[in-house]
C-alpha cells in the first residue's frame, strides 16, 4: 500500500491537477469513488480500467463535462466550482480530445480548428490560422485544411480533433478513448502524433486500451476498477509487478 | 491473385427500355399501364378541353385588378406599386450581393421572380394600360438594385437594416397615415378593409414566416432552459396554441385582443397578423426542438471542452447544424403557413381568397351559366402552387448546397 500512496503524490515537480475526496454519483449510481490524483507539469497519466469503471468520468470531471458532487478539483490552481468563470478559464487550459471525433461537421477543417481561438482567444482571424496551419503541419494533415471532416478518414479526423485542442495552446490534453472508434489500420498514425506530443513535454491525461502506448510514454498508469483507483504505479512496475489481485487478473486478461 | 477491376455490365438505357423495364415488364403490368395511361389521358384532356374551349375566363379577366389589390381606390394604386418596388429593388440587392453556396439559391430565386415580374409586366403593357409604366419601373428598380450592389459591395452591411425598414416602408405606403385635416405625407389613409386580395396575402406570409422563425426558435431553446419558469412557461404556451385551431386564435385574437389591451383596438390586420405569428411560433418551435434533439451530444460537449460561451456554442455550432436537419419540415411549415392566410377572411379581411369568392357573387358573374367558380379557383390553384412549388425547389436547393461533406 506504501507504494500507492506514494505514487499519488509524485515527488517534485509542480502539480497542475489536484483531485482530492472526489465522489460522484449518476442517481443512485455511485460512479466515482474518493478518488485521489494528483498530475505534474510535464507529466503523462495513463488511465485503464475496465468499460464502466469511470475512468471516461474522472477525465471528463477535470474539464466540467460532469459534475462532481463531492471532493475538490483544482486545475492550474483554479478550483472547479459553480463559479462559470472559474470553468471558463479552466476549459480555455485543458483541451480535450473524444473517442467520436466531436469535429463539427459544418464546418471546414480550418474552421473547426480556428473557431475557439477566435472566439474564446479573442486571436486574429490571420494569426489563428496561422498557429492552426502549425498544428495541422504537426499532426501532418495541412492539405486537408479546405475539406469537410466527413471528406476524412476517422485518423484523420482525430488527428484534426488533436490539432483543434492544441491550438488553443492548452497546458493540459485529456484525452478520452482517442483511438477507441478508429480502424486498427490507423491507430497507429494518432498514437503517434500523441507520443510526439508527450515527448514534448506536453501535460497529458490518456483514457485509452493501448497498453503499448502506456508503456512507452506513461509515466504513471493508474487502474481504476468500479469506481475506485485500484493501483498506480510507473509503467514497468505496474506491467511486471502488480501489487492487487483485481490489477492481476485484468492484466492476464489483455495482455 | 489480383482480380481486374471490370467495367460495369451493360445496362438497357433510353425512354423505351426504361418503358419496358418499369410499364411492360409483364402482361399483367402492361395492362394495369394502358388502363392508367388512359385513364390520366382522359382526365387531363377533358379539363384541356373544358379550359380551352368552355370555360368563361372574361370574368377572371376582368377582376385581376380586385384580385391583386381589391378596393383599392383606383387614383392610389401607385402607392401598392411602390411597396412592390421597394421589395423588388431589395431583392435585386440581395441577389447582387449575395456569393457562391447558398447565395445560389438567392439568386436563382431573383431569376425566377424577374421572370415572374417580367410576364407581368408584358401583360400590363398590352392589356392594363393604367399600371404599364409602374411594371416597367418594378422591373427597372428589380435590375438596378442588383447592379448596385454588385457595383457598391459595402451596402451589405446596410441590407438586414434595409429589409427591416422596408416592411414599415411598405405597410406605410399601403395604410398611409390616419387622422383628418392636414397630413403632412400627403398619404391619406386607406382603411384595411380597402384593401387586399394577392398584395394582402403576400404581406401576411412573408411577414408571418419572417417573425415565426426566430420566435419559434426562441420557444425551442426556452422549452430546453433549466430555468423551470421559462421552461415551463414555454411548453405550456406551445401546447395551448397547439390545442386549438388557427380559425379559434384569429377569432380571439380579433375579439379578446383588445378587450386585454384595455380597450386599445389595433387595426385588424395587425390583429390577424399577431394571431397568424403567434400560432406559426408554436409549430416552429416544434420543429427546431426535433432538430436539437437530433444533434449528437457530442458537438455541445466539444463546443463547451473548447471554451465557448454559451451564445457562441448555441449560434455557431448548435442552430446551423439543428436548423439544417430540418429544412424540409420548416418549409413545410411555410407553405403551410403562405397558404392558411387564406383564413383570415373570417376576421373581415380580404386576402385572394376572400376577393375571389366575391367575384364569383358578383351579378354579371351569376349571369353566366354554371356561374365561373371553377374559372377563378383553377386560377388561384395556379397561383398558390406556384409560390408553393417555388418554396419547395428553394428548400431543396437549400438542403443540397448545406449538406457539405457528405461522402
């Protein structure tokens, strides 16, 4: 249990993330158990579980896509609370990217990823397509920038989905089941970008099956079962020696 | 190994073979076929041949003027005109300014509208010698204002507030200004009940749709608020104006209207209009909701993980991709609309319909044997379904040129 405890509060470092006695229910539903996390600058989080353990939730709590009911989340060291302004000014630091996609599909690729700098950033229209043809170039689809999302593949579209959360240079990425929607052929081109971008230094939180991705770049993997944060750990000691029975046997289960 | 790509089999094309694949496949269908061809062939010549040949059309004729404007007084009828031109002038600056994509659909509109003017215009010119000179300006103003603005690209900052301002343009040229003595417009008043037939119907459509929409998109978004008062007061307003029908509202509106306004009498027509609005508003607001419902979680959840306010969101990403889906039940509802103006009759009001059914009392109408009816309602039928028709292509221009990406 010692080293639980001390993989929650990582040695040095400056925190970004603070999660501490977070709890939150669906109705009846208990889905998110006194979870306490907390992220460094620079860190790379990695989330497994299995479907229904709530690590989709813990994520989308970060950024307010759900409400928590109990506990506290500070981000950048701005708590979430009701206060709109506190989540505005949190969601202008976190980006996030969703298993769908989310692109808007009215909207040209350029469009969709200039609109929240424009908006939100209050940034030029010329400036913002410049920073977006930067990002684009980054997750290496800039001569797509005129076309629909529906014109691209699903790696493609994630790929913009990426370039749109970067844009608003975010100190913090979330990422939620990425490349859980996508071909198996194209997992690779996203997982890709993502590990350029841990690399880079880039805050990260990553909800996803790839455990190949969690080896090379996590630098800490968390294992969420039904609710609760069963075991966190670096990747080698976590994939070579799991302390918990439940983080056994769902590893013998996908590995 | 490899298969070749092969080229398609060969289809059997041309009006004969499509005839054989879908009429003569089989005896059973070749003689259901005859039989229907014959039966349509006999319908449409009969009535070929009653409109040709039978029917009374002088009446018709002679009333275009009553069916356009009704009572109209006669030495005034510029003052319609000129609502038509100021209209007509805009829509040529729309169609001026207006680009590729949806602007498209403007401008095929204007072309179908000149088209329309025009032919007017040449029966005026030959038959109605009292308004030629007014059609040749309606078509001049309708050309000059696309050209302005083609010439002039910054007038369309100006063109939402021109619109605006044309309704009260228009309804001040057609009403003029009440009171007695000296009037310094030198528009003397003309009582509604002057006043109607197709100038009266196209009035109450166009403004009828213009303000249903952002009402009813205002009660769609107000019957999704947390707010339990606002929600609460909007599915209530939706379902009473839905519990009963149009007749009952004008009726209301024109009786107990003023009775809450403490005596206050607005025009009828101002009372109709309201009623009209008011109860397009609720089935408005029906149809957006479906489209809301219909928008992925998704695309509120990105809108909001990227920042947005909550106006923006709502503005640019949510209403453009709701209202998109449902163009076709929102046309459907203006054609609807366009069409049940013809009720307004029963308030005292005297929209084409109501002018029609006039013509056909009139005593050199009855002189006519079997009376002429049916002249003037194949007449109106014409008219209506080509505005209907007209509607029904923009819808689908419009749903064509929005549904972008789409692989």
């Amino acid at each position: 249990m010692d080293s639980v405890v001390s993989a929650l509060a990582p040695t040095g470092g400056q925190t970004i993330i603070d999660i501490s006695g977070l709890n939150k229910w669906f109705g009846d539903f208990h889905v998110l158990r006194n979870i306490n996390m907390s992220v460094n600058k620079g860190e790379v989080v990695v989330v497994i579980g299995p479907s229904g353990s709530g690590k989709s939730t813990l994520i989308r709590c970060v950024n307010r896509l759900e409400e928590h009911q109990q506990g506290k989340i500070v981000v950048d060291d701005i708590e979430l609370t009701d206060d709109v302004r506190n989540i505005d000014k949190i969601r202008r630091e976190t980006g996030m990217v969703f298993q769908q996609f989310n692109l808007f599909p009215h909207l040209t690729v350029l469009d969709n990823v200039t609109l929240a700098p424009i908006r939100v950033r209050k940034m030029k229209k010329s400036e913002a397509e410049q920073k977006a043809m930067y990002y684009l170039e980054k997750v290496k689809i800039p001569e797509q920038a005129s076309k629909f999302p529906g014109q691209l593949s699903g790696g493609q579209q994630q790929r913009v989905a990426i370039a749109r959360a970067l844009t608003m240079e975010p100190k913090v990425m979330l990422f939620d089941e990425p490349t859980s929607a996508l071909d198996p052929e194209v997992v690779g081109e996203v997982l890709e970008v993502m590990v350029n971008l841990a690399k880079e230094g880039m805050t990260m939180i990553v909800v996803t099956h790839e455990m190949g991705f969690a080896r090379e770049v996590g630098d800490r993997v968390v294992f969420m079962d039904a609710g609760q944060i069963v075991e966190v750990g670096t990747p080698e000691h976590f994939f070579v020696n799991p302390q918990e029975e439940r983080t056994k046997s769902f590893l013998s289960k996908i590995l | 190994m490899l298969q070749p790509a092969l080229p398609p089999p060969v289809r059997e094309t041309g009006t004969l073979a499509w005839m054989r694949r879908n009429l003569f496949s089989n005896l059973w269908n070749a003689l259901i076929s005859v039989v229907a061809l014959v039966v349509i062939a006999w319908g449409v010549l009969s009535l070929l041949n009653w409109m040709v040949f039978a029917a009374n059309w002088d009446r018709v004729w002679a009333n275009l003027r009553l069916m356009s404007i009704f009572r109209y007084p006669i030495e005034l009828v510029w003052r319609p005109m000129a609502s038509v031109m100021i209209v007509i002038f805009l829509f040529g600056m729309s169609a001026g300014l207006s680009k590729d994509g949806t602007g498209r659909i403007v401008r095929s509109a204007y072309n179908w509208m000149m088209g329309f003017v025009g032919f007017i215009t040449l029966v005026a010119l030959f038959a109605f010698p009292s308004v030629r000179f007014l059609w040749i300006a309606v078509v001049v103003l309708g050309v000059a204002g696309f050209w302005l603005a083609r010439a002039v690209p910054v007038l369309a900052k100006a063109l939402p507030w021109l619109w605006i301002a044309s309704w009260f343009v228009s309804l001040f040229f057609l009403l003029g200004v009440g009171g007695n003595g000296n009037n310094p417009t030198g528009l003397e008043f003309v009582p509604p009940n002057l006043w109607g037939g197709i100038i009266l119907t196209f009035f109450f459509s166009v403004t009828g749709i213009v303000l249903c929409f952002p009402l009813g998109i205002a009660l769609a978004l107000g019957r999704q608020s947390k707010l339990p008062a606002i929600k609460y007061f909007c599915i209530f307003y939706i379902e009473i104006i839905r519990g009963a029908p149009l007749i009952t509202w004008l009726f209301t509106a024109s009786l107990l209207l003023p009775l809450f306004l403490g005596g206050i009498r607005p025009e009828a027509i101002i009372r109709a209009q309201v009623a009209i609005v008011l109860f397009a508003a609720a089935y408005m607001a029906e149809n957006v909701r479906g489209g809301l419902q219909a928008l992925p979680k998704g695309q509120r959840e990105a809108a909001h993980a990227l920042g947005l306010t909550p106006w923006d969101s709502m503005r640019l990403i949510i209403l453009p991709q709701a209202l998109r889906s449902v163009i076709p039940a929102i046309v459907g509802l203006f054609i609807g609309l366009f069409k049940d103006t013809s009720l307004i009759t029963i308030v005292g009001l005297f929209d084409l319909f109501a002018v029609a059914l006039k013509v056909a009392t009139q005593p050199e109408s009855k002189l006519i044997a079997g009376g002429i009816v049916r002249e003037l309602f194949i007449f109106m039928a014409i008219f209506y379904w080509f505005f209907c028709f007209r509607m029904s292509v923009a819808s689908r221009q419009l749903e064509q040129e929005l549904g972008l990406g789409t692989r």
